[in-house]
C-alpha cells in the first residue's frame, strides 16, 4: 500500500533520535501524544503503513515509524480500546511473513505482539516459528501469551523444528509448562542436542506429571557432568511440583530415589536437597 502524505506527516512529530540514535532526549511529549492519537484514528491502514516505513534497523529512517508503531500499539492498550488493539494486533500479525521486510523489522513485529498480542494472532505467530530469523521472538510472543491456541502452535512446530528453532520452541513450551507437551518433552529427551534435552526436561519437571518421573531418571542416569546435574536438578523440581500438588508419595519416591543413586562426592548437594524435600513432608 502507498504511505499516505498525512501518516508522514505525523511520523514527523515524532520526537527526533539523539547521537545514541535513543528517542527519551528533549521531547513536546503533548504534541507526540496528539500525532499518536491521530495515526491510532486511521486504524489498521495507518498501521500497515508504519510497517512499510521500517527500514534498516537503526537508521534515522526507520526510528520515528518504529517509534510511533510501539506508541500506537500502546495507546490501544493504555485507553482499554480492546476492539483497537485486536485490530492492530491483526494488522502486525498480516505481516510477519511478508519477505519485502528486513528479518529484524519482521522481529520487530514480533516483539511487539508478545505484549499486546492474544489469541487473534497465534496461528500467524505459529506460521514463522520455524522461520531462522524470527523464530525465538515468534515463540516468546507465543510462550507471553500463553493458553492452548499458543502451545498447540508450539508443540506443532517443535515435532518439525531442527537446531536453534527446535531449542527455542522447546523454551517456550517449557516456559507455559503445559500438560498436552509431555509427550513432545518425553520424546525431546531423546533429542541429539544436549540444550534441546534439558529443556525437555525442565518442561517435564514443570508440568509436575507423576508419569515424568521415570523418563526423567533414565535420561539423567545416563547422562554425564553439566547435562547430569541439570537432569538431576529437573528431577527435584519434579519432586518438588508434585508434593505442591499433593502427591506427596509420588514426590517421596523422587527424594528417596535421588539419595540412593546420587552417591558421588560431588553430588552430596543433591543428597541433602532430597533429604531437605522428605524433611518437609514428614
């Protein structure tokens, strides 16, 4: 779509970057507030111009538009005006598969979505995550805004994801600690990646499923050094989950289980931590 000259003109009021190429110098916060309200008044047209005026990242042409696209997003936000910001958000979410803009313009976008973001734009959030260039800010706005539509467009993806994608997915998925993941977790521990296994396995520790707990002991069994003692770490937190929730058996066997297997010199801590866990319950 053609920038309007109106929408330029009010992208001009936005307050100047300093040398730092920082918008928080000297600033007429009354007349940005005035140009902000104005370019919200356009709706969604206004908001896909703003996208079209992003340039490269850190130029002076792309700060005033990124600036008033954070302001508006915002403003919808700050007035309540839910149908506002659905609209917007939509807006955004139309574009973070348009290849015409910069993978940290699309980034961008993305961020911007974690926060204002709900449902309306998981599935478009979800059709970038396996996208190199996007996919960790894909799934942190997936992982902030949470719910089934967000983790079923994680979980989708992450049985697809290779390498840095399948990781950062696994994150977020461990972040929401959403039950329907066990099986994507479980499988996860599987994985060659030894960062991809521990996710997995904090994801399983969090969801705090009784049935967690023997694939979690097998996979920290066999590991060794920093993976060993992150699994290990996962197994307490399971255990720790589990008594929380009052499965305080469940939650027994995991101390007890530890004692006798963690019996290494340099794994006293995690003797103690499962005698400090069973102390609690008694």
């Amino acid at each position: 779509m053609a920038v309007t000259e109106q929408l330029k003109k009010l992208v001009d009021q936005m307050p100047n970057p300093d040398k730092r190429g920082m918008l928080t110098g000297e600033m007429d916060s009354e007349k940005t507030e005035k140009a902000v309200d104005a370019i919200a008044a356009g709706g969604k047209e206004n908001i896909l111009g703003l996208i079209e005026m992003l340039d490269e990242p850190g130029s002076a042409a792309s700060a005033k538009p990124q600036y008033a696209l954070h302001c508006v997003v915002n403003h919808s936000l700050v007035t309540q005006n839910e149908r506002q910001r659905k609209e917007f958000c939509e807006a955004i979410a139309s574009q973070l598969t348009n290849k015409k803009l910069l993978p940290y313009n699309r980034a961008f976008l993305c961020q911007e979505l974690q926060w204002a973001g709900r449902d309306e734009v998981c599935q478009a959030l979800g059709s970038v995550l396996l996208d190199e260039h996007v996919s960790d800010d894909a799934a942190t706005a997936l992982a902030a805004i949470g719910g089934e539509r967000a983790a079923a467009q994680l979980r989708m993806a992450a049985n697809k994801a290779q390498g840095k994608a399948q990781l950062n997915l696994i994150d977020a998925l461990a972040a929401l600690a959403e039950p329907t993941a066990a099986d994507t977790f479980t499988a996860a521990l599987d994985e060659k990646d030894r960062e991809v296994r521990i996710a997995a396995a904090v994801g399983l520790a969090n969801i705090g499923h009784s049935e967690a707990a023997e694939p979690l002991f097998k996979a920290a069994d066999a590991a060794e050094g920093w993976e060993r003692t992150q699994l290990t770490k996962a197994c307490l937190v399971l255990a720790e989950n589990l008594a929380a929730g009052g499965k305080k058996q469940d939650a027994k066997r995991i101390y007890e289980r530890l004692k006798t297997s963690r019996t290494s010199k340099n794994e006293q801590h995690i003797r103690d931590a499962a005698e400090l866990g069973l102390a609690a319950m008694a």
